[in-house]
C-alpha cells in the first residue's frame, strides 16, 4: 500500500473525526511534510478535504466521501398526506 491510501484510508476510518496533519504523521509513523504532501495529493484527487483549523492555526483534514457509520440511524421518509404510499 502506497502512502496516499495509507493516508486515506486513515482519514475514512475516522468515521468523519478531523485530524491535524501532525496528529496524522505521528499516527501513521511517517514525516510530517511527507503526509502534508500526501494531504495535498489527496485533496487533489477529492479525497480528502480541509475542514477549517484548530484553535493553534493548523489545517483540520476529513475524509471527503466517509460513508455514514454504521450506527447512524437513517432518516426515516414519510409519505406526503394525501399520497397512496
């Protein structure tokens, strides 16, 4: 596996949780201006997005397309009153 899908990955495991780039390299082990690349990169292709920043100023990152976790209950659709649902 390659760093960029180590990265990602890491973020989509983090059931939409925001993550510093520090916080990110020290969990992965890696450096952290390889992982900033590897952030860049990964915003590029859309997998990742910059959620804002913490309160020191750095970058928070999130996955972009994180599936919702499996214990979020979803919506329930009611049919309009008057609809033969």
């Amino acid at each position: 596996m390659d760093g960029l899908d180590l990265v990602v990955r890491e973020l989509q495991v983090r059931d939409g949780r925001q993550v510093t780039c520090r916080q990110l390299a020290a969990q992965l082990g890696l450096e952290e201006r390889r992982v900033r690349v590897l952030l860049g990169e990964a915003r590029r292709l859309g997998h990742a997005a910059a959620m804002g920043s913490s309160p020191s100023g750095a970058t928070l990152y999130v996955a972009a397309h994180t599936p919702p976790h499996p214990r979020t209950p979803r919506p329930r659709i009611s049919p309009r009153p008057g609809s033969r649902a």
